[in-house]
C-alpha cells in the first residue's frame, strides 16, 4: 500500500508509518515496538539499506518489492 501511493522509485519504510497505515486503512493497532521488530528482520532478511536516522528507517527500491522475502 505505502509502495502503490508512492510516486519515486524508491520507499522509505519505517515502523511509524506501517502502524499508521495498519491502523488507518485495516483497523489493526499493533505497538510500535513490535512492528519496527518485525521491519528489522525483514530488512536484515532483504538486506536493506538502513537510513541513518535515530528512528529506524529502511530504503526499498519499489522494483525489489516483489522479491521481498518475509
């Protein structure tokens, strides 16, 4: 969903802006904690590049969107 609004190729993927996403367009509130647990084995998984911010954040180039392992 954040990949098909998106108008670059690339996403910046953080637990923040998944939880709103889940909470808005689903209904599901899950911690914050537990979903950025859950992006950081994904990206360790996917070998993403991890922005250098002090809250975790991803790149995700939207061409590597469907090779993305779970």
């Amino acid at each position: 969903l954040l990949c098909q609004k998106n108008f670059s190729d690339v996403v910046i993927l953080s637990s923040y802006k998944i939880n709103s996403v889940l909470r808005e367009y689903f209904g599901v509130d899950i911690k914050v904690d537990r979903v950025g647990r859950m992006l950081a084995n994904i990206a360790k998984k996917n070998q993403l590049k991890r922005l250098k911010t002090n809250i975790p954040k991803y790149s995700l180039k939207i061409s590597r969107l469907s090779k993305l392992k779970f």
